[in-house]
C-alpha cells in the first residue's frame, strides 16, 4: 500500500513539472492569431521514400495539458487561446483538403509508388502511396476528432484515390483505450468497409511493459489490460496493430535501458503486434532535456542502436493478417518535430562523427533492406573498434539505488531548476531569433 501511494505520488510530481515546462513553452512561443488552416506535416522514411504524418489542428491533447507522458512534444503546437472545439472540428476536413490539393508536392515526388511485399488490396496498376494520419494525439479519441468527422475524413481519402486513380495505405494514430471506446460503440464496424478499402493500420503507444516504466516515468496513465483489449480489437477488425515501445529513460543506465527494451519486446512479440522502438531523444521543454541540461541524464552512445537492431532481428511474431511484411522499425534518430538533441547528434558522445555516421548507415541499411545476416555481420565488424570500449564501459555500469529512489531526487532537483532552465530557454531563442534577422 504505501509502494502504491509513492508510486501515486511520483507521477503526481513528474505531471505537475512538465505540466509547469509545457505552460513555459506556450508563453516563450506565443499563440497562433486564428483558426487552424492546414495540419502540422511530419516526414518518415519508409519502403518507398518517404511519407507524410498528418497531426490535424485541433482540441489539444487532454493528457498533454495533464502533464501526462513526459518526454512527448507532440501537442507543443502554437495556438490560439480559447478557440471552441466545435469551431475546430470545423476545421478538419478543409486541413485535409489543403493536403490533397498539394498532393503530387507533398507525396508523389517524395515516393517510388511502390510498397514491395504488402500485403493489399488489388492494385489494378495503380500506384501506392502510404500516409499516416493522428490528431493532437490520437485519431480515435472524440474530443479531437469526433465520429462524423472521421468518417468524413476517411471516405474523402476514399474518393480521392478514385478520382486519381491511386492506391493509398493508411496508418492511424491512437492511444488504446480510445479504439476500445470506438470498437464498443459499434464506430469501428460501421468504419470497417472504408478500413478494407483504404487497407487501415493503426498505431498505438505502449511505452513499456514495466508498469513503474510506463506509468510512473513516463506518466502514461495506460493499464495493460486496455492495452491488451486494443490490441484485440484492432485484430478483429484486421487493422494489422503496431505499438511504440520506449528504448530508454532518464533515470536508467544503459544496461537497464536494454533489459527494460527486451523485456518489452517479447512481450509485445508473444502478442503479435509490429514494434516501433523509439530510440531516446531529447525536446525542449520536457523532463528528459531539463535533466539532459543540468547534467543528471546521460543519452547512450550510439553505439546502443547496434543492441537494438539485435533485438528487432530477433522479432519473429505471429502476425497472420499482416499488412506490414516486415516487424519492426527503429525511430527517433530522424522525427518530427525535430528533437533537440539525438543519439546521433549528442555533443557529449564520446564516439567520433566518424564511427557515429558508420553506426547510422548500418542500422538505415538494416531497416531498408531487414537482412538480418549481413547487418550482424557488419555490427560485428563496428563493436571491434577501439571505440566500443566507451560503448562497453557505460552498458557495464550499475547504480545500486532503485528507479523510485532515483526518479524522486530528479524530480527535486527539475523542480528546483526549472526556473533557470526556462530563462535558459528564452535567452537561446532570443538570441536564435536575432541572429535570423540580421
């Protein structure tokens, strides 16, 4: 009982010091003057060249706004204040057309048209083209994005293929117990024929299979059992379920990062389910970069995605109504928005630029090609330089106090910082904002 309430107690205190970085940001960014006119546009790399994440403008993320997922800056957007969600929601089809009518610039050119290996519909000879669609944070959740509106938004992207004569294949954003809510109000099945037609996945944070890791870290607020129920469900509806799995924490050491990272992946392997690793980044105004800043939390060196793309090489999960081909992918090195700081990118890596960019085309060659063979091979080939002997050094350390001992004394100490931090913040981008003018 009282593990519980330290438990309670810790998540209270991680929520209430990105609830304070978030209200920072919005004033150090200031607000949008009027209604959204187009979604926030993010570009991923996939089988056949990249392809766009559409994050529709609307009623902030509800959990966001809590405090809730500490390291997340995807609802950081510039607004404007007091706007009502009907005015919104009203927004959200002409932000939609607003992407089609530059469809060839924003898709067509950035593709092959191919996706080798789906498993899709007939084509009949037209191209494919993959996009991937949320809201503030989850395509699903009412609030954002209610049930006409979505309906709406899924058979425009219907007709839109049949006036061009294409293929789309599309990806949605959304947490779990939002797809269980549309499944049990019978939304989901009356979906169901526009899913088959536009052959729909969806994607859903899962984070950790850890419960302190998940919930109290990171502050998720997700049971396991909804999680497990969406998954469920997304089966039924065959909507093929992919799940972001956390690689890291900022108050882990490396070696627990990837026991954490293993632990979660034959979970998630022995349900079924595609796994997107999320490889640790930093944004600013979260937990992880304040702690980053002051010094309490190391990113790994890069030589960590070499142990992560062992872990999804060993992937083999039953996925008998797969759309995807293959069973994982590796974010976080390239994302949207764009991280402060990556593992690629981190001024405090002791691996040269050198041995760090041969890192980086190994594991892209790995994630374009999945030959599991060769990428072992070449891996191999990177751990005999001298420079894995840092990698080695820091997998190999332990710390001897636990997660909930740790995570209180940064929770004190971003507390206590979190006013420099701030001041830190804005003095960068004044001086940012300077330098562009002159």
């Amino acid at each position: 009982m009282v593990e519980a309430a330290k438990y309670r107690d810790l998540t209270e205190q991680a929520r209430r010091v990105s609830r304070e970085l978030r209200r920072c940001q919005a004033l150090s960014a200031g607000y949008a003057e009027a209604l959204p006119e187009r979604p926030d546009l993010f570009f991923e790399r996939g089988p056949s060249g990249e392809y766009p994440i559409l994050a529709f403008r609307t009623v902030p993320c509800g959990y966001f706004l809590r405090g809730n997922c500490t390291p997340c800056a995807y609802s950081a957007r510039m607004r404007a204040p007091d706007l009502p969600p009907r005015a919104l929601h009203e927004t959200l089809l002409p932000q939609l057309e607003w992407v089609l009518a530059r469809f060839d610039q924003l898709v067509v050119t950035r593709s092959s048209g191919d996706l080798p290996g789906y498993r899709l519909r007939p084509g009949h000879g037209r191209p494919w083209y993959m996009l991937q669609i949320a809201g503030e944070s989850s395509f699903f959740r009412d609030a954002e994005i209610p049930p006409p509106h979505r309906r709406a938004i899924l058979q425009r992207l219907v007709d839109f293929q049949e006036d061009r004569r294409i293929n789309l294949h599309v990806m949605v954003e959304t947490r779990p117990e939002h797809l269980v809510f549309a499944a049990e109000s019978g939304e989901l099945a009356r979906l169901s024929p526009l899913f088959r037609v536009l052959d729909v996945v969806v994607n859903m944070g899962f984070e950790a299979r850890d419960p302190f890791l998940r919930n109290v870290l990171f502050a998720k607020d997700l049971d396991e059992d909804m999680f497990v129920r969406a998954v469920g469900v997304a089966k039924h509806y065959r909507l093929d379920p992919g799940v972001f799995l956390f690689t890291g924490g900022h108050v882990l050491t490396t070696g627990e990062m990837l026991a954490a990272t293993r632990e979660s992946a034959r979970y998630l392997g022995g349900l079924g389910v595609f796994v997107n690793f999320m490889v640790p980044n930093l944004h600013t105004y979260t937990l992880p970069h304040l702690l980053w800043e002051e010094g309490v939390y190391a990113l790994p060196e890069p030589f960590f995605l070499l142990d992560l793309g062992e872990l999804a090489a060993s992937l083999a999960p039953g996925r008998p109504d797969f759309v995807t081909p293959f069973h994982w992918f590796i974010g976080g090195l390239v994302a949207d928005p764009k991280p402060e700081v990556t593992l690629l990118t981190n001024p405090r890596r002791l691996t040269s630029d050198a041995v760090t960019q041969e890192i980086a085309e190994c594991l892209a060659q790995f994630a374009a090609t999945h030959d599991a063979r060769r990428f072992r091979s070449h891996a191999q080939d990177l751990r005999s330089h001298p420079e894995y002997r840092f990698y080695h050094a820091e997998r190999q350390r332990q710390e001897q106090k636990p997660w909930d001992d740790r995570l209180h004394e940064a929770l004190l100490l971003a507390s206590h910082r979190l006013k420099r931090y701030d001041q830190r913040r804005r003095a960068a981008l004044t001086t940012m904002l300077a330098t562009e003018d002159s």
